[in-house]
C-alpha cells in the first residue's frame, strides 16, 4: 500500500472496479437529477454524492493519492458513458479529471495535500482574462480574474492561470521569448465568484467566472503543467500532456452525447409515424439509410481515436516517453472525433423532426449541450492546420498539437 493510501487507512473500495462500470453504477442518478442540476445551474448534491462515491473525480490522479491514474483510452470511455446520463456532470468531472493530473506537478506533500487527505478533494480552473503572477518573497502576490471556470463552484481548489512578473516588472519569458505561465492553486475560501453563465447548453457547469486581488500564494503552491523538469511523479500517464487529455476526453463527452441523441432517434423512429404518411419512421428506406451512415461515422471516430490512444500508450511503455508524432495523431483523431460527434448529433436532431424542437422530448437539451461543448477550443480548425503543417513536412505550432 502506498504511503498515501496508507495515512487514509484503507484503499478505496472503488479502486477495484473499471471506472466504466462505476459511471454505469450511477448513471441513473444522473438521468434523475439531470432537470435539477439544468434549472440549479450547478451539479445537485446527490450527483456530488454519487460521483465522489464511486471515485470518478479522481480517474487521472496518481494512485498514491487515491486515484485511478487510467490510461487515455480508458478515461476517454469514462466521459462517453458518462455523457450519455448527464452532459454538464460529465464537464464538470472530465475537467477537474484533466487538472488533477497537476499531482504530478506539485511537490507531493501538496498533491497529498490537495489530493491524498480529502477523498472529496477536486482543482478545477478557467481561462485567463488578465493575470499576473509578482514574484515576491516566498512565492506570488496574484491579481486577475479566470472566465469559464467549468465546475469550480464544486472544487475545494481552483487554479489560476497567470503570467510571472518580475520585481522589476518585466515578464518572465522561456528561451524563445515566450511568456511563462505559471498556473497559482487557490483555496476555494480566497477566490470571489461572478456569476455569469448564461449559456444555450452544459448550463449545470456552472463556469462562472472567478477573481482575486493582492493574493499571496506560496512557491510550491504553483504548477508550470506539461513542462517535463516540472514533473516530479513517473507514471507513464504523465508522459500525455493536460493538451492530449483535454482534446481526448472532451471528444468523449461529444461521443456521449451523439450516441446518446442516435439511440434516441432509434427509439423514436420505432413509435414515430411522420405527418401525411401511414408507416412507422423506421420503415423508411431513408431512415434505415441515415441510421447505419450516421452509425458508421461515430464508431469510426470512436474506434480511431481509441486505437490511436492505446498505440500512443504502447509506445510510451516501450521507450518511457509520447513522441510529436503521437501527439499530432491524438490530436487529429480527437479533433476530428469531434466534428463527426456533432455532424451526428445535428443529424439525429433533424430527422427527428419538430419531435425535437420540444423540451419534453430528448433531443433538445442534448443538441444544445453539443453545440457549446463544440464550440470549446479543443474543436477548433486551427488544430487541424497544424496537424495538416506537420503531414506537409513543414513546423506545425506546438500549441495546437
């Protein structure tokens, strides 16, 4: 037993059984709570419960602070089952998932800390609208404000991310003239929330955004995530970038909601009988048609991309580290697991008719969580331009690979 699972006394029961059948476990509740958590904006306390019962917060942690440290292909499914229940949860999860992967980061008597002490321990964080980091004595005085800070509400810390300012007030750059980030963890109690998020989909996220002013945060209370003389745990997991996680996981919260929305169509077109015709959906040439065209495409993104994974994974046990090549693949099988994700979605959407225009039917909610999930910066096609570069021969931009 490891030192940290031994000062909580006991392994997690949960640590025993594949996450996926841990989000199969809870999926119900999900589902039950899924209205609540739309019109509260926030994930209801029983998801919480149910969740952190079944360890799902913590599937990218070490397993010396209790968690499951799964491989990418493995995560990739947790956040697809997941989707299929409750899309703002899955968010809300796959997000405070990626941001632990920091423990690796982070001096272990703080991922301990953050992590090992508290079972219910989660960091999530936002996106940088104006930050600074000022080098002071014993670490940083911190004023700035993160927007879209997915799940926050129900972290116990809260990342920032900020640019590192010098005495002397210049910025600290990296050996190509760079600004470097420095990502400050803060207590839940010192950050001020601003609620605005009114959004058309994954409203229960509630990625409000958050602020704080003249904050001091201790050296060792900071992460520079993704650097490699930065990480200090040597699971093979670490070798992936947060940048692979988030493009891997978030094409499995789309993968969810599209096969979420065509099983629907399915069950629809087995009762549906269209407006001016006498046969049920199903019976159409068309809709059989549309159905295995629009099964293909999912199962093919999805295939890909977990087969790209597990090649990545192989690699990595071989030669102890994930090269560019690899991580240009993961992200045009992520990227492009994205598109088609939506591309289904829409469809389903359409064929089903005005059936899905109603709030009391299953396509509405799901159509609108896809569209804002696809509009985060992981779909982006200036990813497939880099990808498209480096195919050519020429320098793709490392920050969208």
């Amino acid at each position: 037993m490891s030192a940290a699972l031994d000062m909580n006394l006991t392994t997690p029961a949960w640590l025993a059984v594949h996450p996926v059948e841990r989000v199969r476990a809870i999926a119900p509740v999900l589902r039950a709570n899924s209205d609540e958590i739309e019109r509260r904006r926030r994930l209801t306390p029983a998801v919480l419960d149910a969740v952190h019962a079944q360890g799902l917060y913590r599937c990218l942690i070490p397993r010396e602070y209790g968690g499951d440290e799964a491989r990418p292909a493995d995560a990739v499914q947790v956040f697809e089952a997941m989707a299929q229940a409750d899309a703002s949860t899955t968010w809300c999860v796959g997000q405070a998932s990626i941001c632990g992967m920091s423990a690796a980061y982070v001096k272990p008597a703080i991922a301990q800390e953050i992590w090992g002490k508290d079972p219910r321990g989660a960091l999530a964080w936002g996106y940088a609208q104006g930050a600074k980091a000022k080098v002071v004595d014993g670490g940083y005085l911190v004023t700035g404000q993160w927007g879209f800070g997915s799940g926050g509400h129900h972290a116990s810390w809260v990342g920032g991310h900020c640019q590192i300012e010098e005495p002397d007030g210049s910025l600290r750059r990296d050996a190509e003239g760079n600004p470097i980030e420095r990502t400050m963890l803060f207590r839940q109690d010192q950050i001020a929330w601003e609620t605005n998020w009114d959004v058309i989909g994954l409203r229960g996220t509630g990625s409000d955004t958050y602020r704080v002013k003249d904050l001091f945060v201790p050296a060792d209370y900071s992460v520079r995530r993704d650097v490699d003389e930065e990480r200090v745990h040597p699971g093979l997991l670490y070798q992936f970038t947060t940048t692979n996680l988030y493009a891997s996981c978030f094409a499995g919260v789309m993968m969810g909601i599209a096969r979420r929305m065509l099983n629907d169509f399915k069950t629809l077109a087995s009762t549906k009988v269209p407006s001016a015709t006498t046969a049920l959906l199903r019976d159409s040439p068309v809709t059989q048609l549309f159905v295995a065209q629009n099964e293909a495409k999912l199962q093919q993104a999805r295939s890909w991309l977990l087969e790209v994974l597990r090649d990545a994974w192989a690699s990595v046990e071989a030669t102890g580290q994930l090269s560019f090549d690899h991580k240009v693949t993961i992200r045009l099988a992520a990227t492009s697991a994205i598109h088609r994700a939506r591309e289904v979605a829409e469809a389903a959407y359409l064929e089903a008719g005005t059936t899905a225009i109603f709030e009391s039917n299953p396509f509405e909610r799901p159509c609108r969580d896809m569209h804002a999930a696809g509009q985060q910066v992981q779909a982006r096609m200036a990813h497939l331009e880099a990808v498209g570069a480096h195919l050519l021969g020429l320098n793709a931009n490392p920050r969208f690979i």
